[in-house]
C-alpha cells in the first residue's frame, strides 16, 4: 500500500474529510520528514506501519491540513497510562504514546482485530483507544481528559484499523465474522 492508496482508503472510510484534505496532510507530514516513502507515480514508495500510524493521526488531529506535521509531533508522543493493550506485549515498557502503539497495532493483524476504536480530540491533546479482552471493553488514556464540553473528537473505527493491518501485512484479502470474532485471512 503506498500513501495515495491509503488516503483513498481513508477518504472512504472517512467520508466527512475530503480527500484532498487528507493528500494535503499526507503530504506536509511527508515534507516534514515524518513519512519515509515519497515518490509520484510509478516510483512512488510503499508505506510501512510507521507511516501509516502518522497519516492517521495527522488527520484525526487536525481539521487544518496545513497543520499536521505540527499537531502530530504532539499527538505523536502522547503517553498512556498502562501496557500491555490488545493482547501485545509490554516489551518491557511501563507506557506506550499514542504514536509507538499505533504502529506496534498496524504491525500485528491479530491484535488489531480486537480493536474496536480510536478517538482523537482536535481542540486538546488527548486520545483513547478502546478494545475488547476476553469479550469485556477496556480502554488506554493518552494525555490528559480534556474538560472542555465541547471539544472535537475524531473517531476511527477499529476494523478500518485491522483492516489497514491486514493490507499492511501483505495480506490480500481478510473477513472477520463480528458475532463469533472468527478471523480468515488468504494470501
């Protein structure tokens, strides 16, 4: 997948942000150096679960495309409060940021699949990410609860998320039956 495929994949998953909001975000992070593939047509470079974790956050956090290479360094490194999450390990780390976990998420399709979504506030820096344990919802706090009665959240849900994963991984094609959380995958 390489970042014109994901902005496309994100402008319908996303219907309420154009897509030329999300190519403009795509590409301030990419000029600030926070992408690691560029390219235009037929050179253009696959995307990593790096960089795909940042596009995603570039664009939940701001409604200002032109800002987010700015407002992602910030929401980038945003700390939790526990690890492990979504049944990955804690790799030794007492807190994850926001930015780190995405990534390790992107990267490992069968914990992706239990993610069920990731909300961004745009007016403050904070995030949540909720999942399901053993059937039960649980959820990690990134930054401070903002009090503002109306702040603006952005939410993505988890299985544009494990879908993402599965393209990431190489996989072509994926189901997952909801009712049973049964997962298939065929390469």
């Amino acid at each position: 997948m390489n970042r014109t495929e994901l902005s496309e994949f994100l402008s319908i998953c996303m219907p309420s942000v154009k897509l030329s909001a999300i190519n403009t975000a795509s590409t301030k992070i990419y000029k600030a150096g926070l992408i690691s593939g560029g390219g235009r047509g037929p050179s253009i470079f696959n995307i990593n679960a790096k960089d795909a974790a940042n596009i995603i956050l570039g664009v939940l956090t701001t409604s200002s495309p032109v800002k987010a290479a700015d407002v992602l360094r910030i929401c980038r490194e945003l700390k939790g409060e526990k690890a492990p999450c979504c049944g990955l390990s804690s790799e030794n780390k007492k807190s994850w940021t926001i930015g780190e976990l995405l990534e390790k998420l992107l990267e490992n399709v069968e914990a992706c699949g239990n993610l069920e979504k990731l909300v961004v506030c745009r007016t403050e820096p904070y995030a949540e990410l909720h999942w399901a344990k053993d059937g039960k919802p649980e959820s990690m706090i990134f930054g401070k609860k903002p009090i503002d009665p109306l702040r603006v959240d952005c939410t993505l849900m988890g299985f544009v998320l494990h879908q993402l994963s599965v393209q990431l991984g190489g996989k072509c094609r994926g189901t997952i039956d909801y009712s049973t959380g049964k997962k298939t995958y065929f390469d």
